[in-house]
C-alpha cells in the first residue's frame, strides 16, 4: 500500500513538472518568439504527458493546458472573414491638425449641417471584433488585415469583461461589437515583476501581452494574464435596434453588460474638443489603462454615412494622438541595412533607452540627407521620440554634448553583406536627393528581404525570417518561387526539423497557394506599391496580364497612382526577369484569384452621372463618390452618354442641354431613393 501511494506521489509531481515545463516551452515559442524551443522536446514531453494520463485518468484536470488544446499546440487560428471590414483611423498630431479635419469634413457637408463630436479615449491594445446571437456570445476574431482576422473566440471567453450572455431585454437577434483587448499598467507590472524573479524575457508594454496572449492557443494564459476588454462601438446589427448617433451605440454597449470608459465629452466645435483632449491629458499618466490618444467621431450616424470611408479609415473618426515622448540616448554605431530593393538604408544603435513605454536600442536614419540634416555622428548623444507604436526616430543631436571623439559615418562603397559595388543614385522623391543602391541582382540580403516580404503577403507563417534563411543555406531554395515546390521530404531530413513542422510547413504552403490578385500585386514588391496601391491596380486592371502590358499613361490615370508610382511599375515590367519571375510563381503553382469586382456589380453600373447644382443634403464630391461606390461613372459635362442627370438647387446650362438631347433627369430626392 505504502509502496503505491509513493508512487502515485512521484507521479503527480512528474505531472505537474510536464504541465508547467510544456507551458514554458509554449510560452517561449508563441509568444517570447523564442526560436531555441524545438518542437521535438515539446512533441516527446507531450507525449509522455498523455500516455501517463491514459494510464492515471484521475491526474486528469479540465483546466489544465492540455486539455484546452488537446496537443494542437503548434496549429494555427481558423480564419475568420469580418462582414464589416475593421478599419483603422487617420492620426492627427496636434491642434492645428484637428482643426484641419475639421474644415476638411464640414467642406463636404451641407452648410446648413450642424455637427456634433463625441469624444473618447483611444486604448493601445488590440482590436477585437465580437460576435453576439440572440445575445449569447458566439465568435471573436483579431482584426488581421482588416477583411480576414483570426477565430480566437477560446481565448476571448477568458476575458472576464467580455459578457457571455447580454444583459438586459430587447438584445437584437444579430450584434457585432468592435473594443480592444488589453490588460491594465498595474498587471503589466506584476507580470514584468515575475518575469524578472523568473528570469524571463520582460514584456515592453501592454499592447504586446494583449497581443501575444490571445494570440497564442493557450487559454488559461489570457486569463492568467487577467486581459480586459472595453467596448466602443457595434459594426453591424440586426433591424430591430437602430442608432442615430455614435454616442447611442456607447450608451447602449454599457447598459447590456460591456465595459465602456466614462470619459467621454459631446463637443460643438474642435475648441471644444481640444479642451477635452488637454483634461484628460492631465488625468492620463494615473489612468489605469495605456492609451495613446483620444478618439473624436461625427456622433450623427447619418453623417458619418454621407462622410463615408476613404482607404482603410473613416473620414468620420479621427485619432487625436498624444506628442511623442522623447529620451536621449548616445549613437553606440550606425550600421547599414540592406533592404529588398537593395537600397542602402543607415541604421543608428542605441544605448538602449526607455521612451514612451519601451526599450529602444535602434532607429532607423532613412538615408545620408537625414544624417547630413541632422549633423549626426558615431559618439553623439541624441534625442530619441516615440509615439505610441510608432517607430523611434533621431530628432536632434545635443552637439554641445560632444568631446571630439565623435565619428563621421561614411556611406560604404561596397555593399555590407555581398561585398558588390554600391550604386548611388539621383532620386525625383521629395524624401530624398540620393539613395544608394547594391548593384548585385542576387545580393543575398536583398533576396531575403525580399522573400520576408513575400511571405508575408502571402501569409505563410510558418517560414519566418530564420527558417527562409536556413533554407537558403541549404539551398532548398533558391527565390521566393522555389517555395511553393518545397516537400515534406526536403525539410524533414534538416537537423532540428521533425516530420510535425515538414507537414505544417508544406500544408501552409498549399493552403496559401491561392491569393487574390490585388495581394499578389502586392507580394511582387515593386517600389512604392504597397496594400492600397496594389488593391486599386487590381481592381483596374482585374488580371495581372492586364497590369503587365499597362502602358505609363493608363497607370498614371489610375485614381491614387501619381507618376513617381506609374513610372515604377512600368519600369518593373520593362524588365524581362520580373515576367519570368511571375510566371514561374504560376507554373510552380500559385493561382491568382481573379477579382471579385464589386465596382461592376454595383447597381450603378454602365451608368454616367452628371451633377450639376447645389445639393441639400449632401456635397457634390461625396455624391461623385457614392456613385463610383455604387459602379457608376460621373462626368463633367452632359452628353448622349450620360443615362442621368442630377439636378440641385439652381442648376444651370447642364439642365439645359440634358433636356434638349432628352437625357433623364433626377431631383436630388429621386436620386437618394435610386442609391439608397
Ligand atoms: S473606433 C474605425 N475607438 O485604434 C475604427 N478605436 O488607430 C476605429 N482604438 O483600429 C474604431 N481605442 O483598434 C475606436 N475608443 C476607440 C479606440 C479605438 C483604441 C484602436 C482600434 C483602431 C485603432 C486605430
């Protein structure tokens, strides 16, 4: 008897010991990003952990790690597509920004309109995106790339703020709310503290536990961790409940069971705003959350609708963020990076420091104007700023700091990682005058950027930067296009890769090999295009084909591609190489999606719109948009072509030619019915 109850004992404690030893290893990998954690110590510890709980049923314990995931540690998140995509908001610094914003919406809004701002706190977390039937939560996501975020409803239902059943009566059927997911600077503290104690890496501020704790699969971490969640508006709900007013929306999340901030202020004008932002100013440093600014929205949803969206933000909401904090640290060394289109980009190294909420050991100096500008040398002492999660920069050089032991930097004349020769170059860009370029094609450096890139356009996370890097010295391959004929076979047989991460990796290969166009544009990574640029090429030119043979003029009439970008994608298809490169990418299996075209499905489609007069209820520029939203086209004077006339207050000889060549015409009220 005395002899089993013993080794029950030691069983139990070789129990617990793999517990907690199987949730270092997960914490390290998800979220400290530790690369040294293999999966096969993970796998076998794993695995004697399940064999000893077949055998010994009672140790069994629901709350325990491996009951919430059942060994799934290393699958990632289902996806999760938003009805409403989650945007993000325009920052403005300062009062004279605000103001700006101000004159900007009221020029687009009737004069007669009389608008109110209702004010809030901006939380630094991260954005959560909350789904609610018939008033029992079902689904929450991360906001991803605005469209397609993550399903990380386990993690969520840790959160204790986040209400499992509404409160209250008449919950609609259907409810979408939108709030952050944070923990408070005391908890921030407390976790750094024990982190410290435990020898741990420390946590740089709060937005990165929220993200890193319901980003990873375990969820007794986000309740260990003691996250939050405040609610500040509702995306989407059904018929029943309807809001005027942005306000309304606040009050109603508050009464059904969310957490929402009380501070909050109606406001008449921007004055009256820049009160608001300057008191809680005075309250922010004892406020027991992180935040980075105040949130400052047209109430009236009316409004905000004939406002609309323009890119990724509302022009009905904007972010009134707090100045940056500044620190001085001394310029240790400036080393230069090489980066996927082979420029020469200086990188300043710090003494590290803390400014607004983390460390900071370097900043970039974008190139040798910006150095030249600043007068800034190896040895100096500078002052740093940072914004919120905005990246460091240098903003000034204490010279009357310096001893005289201070370095000039001088541009390398051969590149750092390939030792080619370094090209400068005269550039049209108001950021520059000159750049320096690494004249080898097959830099190493660049190609690893480069194919960084790639894969995260792509969204193939399973090979991070190290894993493409091992690849390479393996010579498992060679581009980005290589990828995509990656087998498990290839990878299995590299010393620290089990056969589990060769059958993830390969499985996330072929689940990625299928992108929409406007993201493959995208991955090509042709100077100066990026997300929206790449969105509206597709959205043009609907095959990349099509975008291929564009001459300059055709992409210079692109709406949002000036001439500098125009220029560059041409230039990117004059050469031969780049064809090829797209075509091997569709021979090695990647399939362009072709592009849901809402523009033609829109139920203005093949019409053209004519505006003419003042409109009541609406400027003409957001009509004009309204109907290109819709697939119309808007042109500026009447024709046989034109299918509608739209006709505001003293309307002048527009009206009249429509009526000669008996071209329909619309009052203002006609027309609202037609977009409604
Ligand atoms: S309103 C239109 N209200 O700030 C999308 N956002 O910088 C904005 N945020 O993506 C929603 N506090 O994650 C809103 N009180 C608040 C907020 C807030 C923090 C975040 C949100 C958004 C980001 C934009």
């Amino acid at each position: 008897m005395m002899q089993k109850f013993g080794d029950k004992k030691s069983i139990e404690t070789r129990v617990k010991k793999l517990r907690s030893e199987i949730q270092r290893l997960r914490e390290a990998y998800h979220i400290q990003n530790d690369p040294s954690v293999t999966d096969d110590v993970y796998d076998s510890l794993t695995k004697e952990l399940k064999i000893l709980l077949e055998k010994y049923p009672e140790l069994k314990d629901i709350n325990a790690p491996e009951e919430r995931v059942a060994g799934k540690a290393l699958e990632k998140f289902e996806k999760f597509t938003h009805k409403k995509r989650m945007l993000s908001l325009n920052d403005v610094f300062g009062e004279e920004e605000l103001y700006e914003w101000e004159k900007r919406i009221k020029k687009l809004l009737p004069a007669n309109e009389k608008v109110e701002y209702f004010c809030e706190v901006k939380f630094d977390g991260l954005a959560v995106s909350l789904i609610y039937e018939n008033g029992i939560f079902k689904r929450g996501a991360t906001r991803g790339d605005g469209f397609v975020g993550e399903d990380i409803t386990e993690n969520l239902k840790m959160i204790h703020s986040i209400p499992l059943t509404l409160k209250g009566k008449n919950i609609p059927k259907y409810l979408e709310v939108r709030g952050e997911a944070l923990i408070s600077k005391k908890t921030l503290e407390n976790l750094n503290k024990k982190n410290k104690k435990e020898g741990k890496t420390l946590f740089a501020n709060t937005r990165n536990v929220a993200a890193g704790s319901l980003r990873q699969l375990d969820a007794n971490l986000v309740k260990e961790r003691k996250l939050d969640f405040f609610a500040y508006d509702i995306a989407l709900v059904s018929e029943e409940k309807v809001f005027s007013k942005h306000s309304e929306k606040h009050h109603f999340l508050a009464e059904v069971g969310f957490l929402v901030d009380k501070n909050e202020a109606f406001c008449k004008t921007s004055e009256e705003v820049m009160s608001f932002v300057k008191k809680f100013e005075k309250k922010r440093n004892a406020f027991f959350y992180g935040t980075d600014g105040i949130v400052i929205s047209v109430d009236s949803i009316r409004l905000q609708e004939v406002l609309g969206v323009v890119g990724k933000a509302p022009r009905y909401m904007c972010a009134y963020k707090y100045p940056a904090e500044k620190a001085t640290t001394i310029v240790e060394d400036i080393k230069v990076n090489v980066g996927r289109t082979g420029v020469l980009t200086p990188l300043a190294f710090f003494k590290p420091t803390l400014v607004a909420g983390s460390t900071v050991s370097k900043a970039t100096l974008h190139n040798m104007d910006q150095i030249e500008k600043l007068d800034i040398k190896i040895g100096d002492t500078v002052v740093i700023e940072k914004a919120g999660d905005v990246i460091p920069k240098v903003v000034q050089v204490l010279k009357d700091m310096r001893s005289g032991k201070e370095k000039k930097f001088l541009m390398p004349i051969k590149c750092p990682v390939c030792n080619s020769g370094v090209e400068k170059r005269e550039m049209s860009s108001e950021n520059a005058s000159v750049a320096y370029y690494c004249t080898n094609q097959k830099c190493s450096a660049k190609n690893q950027r480069y194919m960084e890139h790639f894969v995260s356009v792509f969204g193939i996370y399973e090979l991070g930067p190290k894993i493409l890097h091992r690849f390479r010295d393996e010579g498992l391959i060679s581009g980005p296009a290589d990828i995509f004929l990656l087998k498990k076979e290839d990878i299995e047989t590299l010393e620290r890769f089990g056969e589990k991460s060769a059958v993830n990796i390969v499985r996330e290969i072929e689940e990625k090999k299928k992108i929409s166009l406007a993201r493959f544009i995208w991955s090509l990574g042709i100077l100066h295009v990026g997300e929206e640029t790449a969105r509206d090429l597709a959205l043009h030119f609907k095959t990349i084909d099509k975008l291929i043979q564009a001459e300059k003029e055709e992409l210079e009439r692109i709406e949002n591609v000036g001439g500098e970008v125009a220029k560059s994608i041409f230039n990117f298809f004059e050469d031969k190489t780049n064809i090829e490169f797209v075509k091997k990418l569709e021979k090695n299996g990647v399939v362009v999606l072709k592009e849901k075209n809402t523009l033609e499905k829109g139920k203005l489609s093949g019409m053209t719109f004519v505006l003419t007069g003042t409109l009541a209820k609406m400027t003409r520029p957001i009509a004009k948009e309204k109907i290109l939203a819709l697939g119309g086209k808007v042109a500026g004077s009447v024709s046989k072509a034109t299918s509608y006339v739209v006709s505001g207050e003293e309307a002048g000889s527009k009206l009249d030619k429509a009526e000669k060549l008996g071209v329909k015409i619309l009052t203002e009220e006609e027309f609202l019915k037609m977009i409604d």
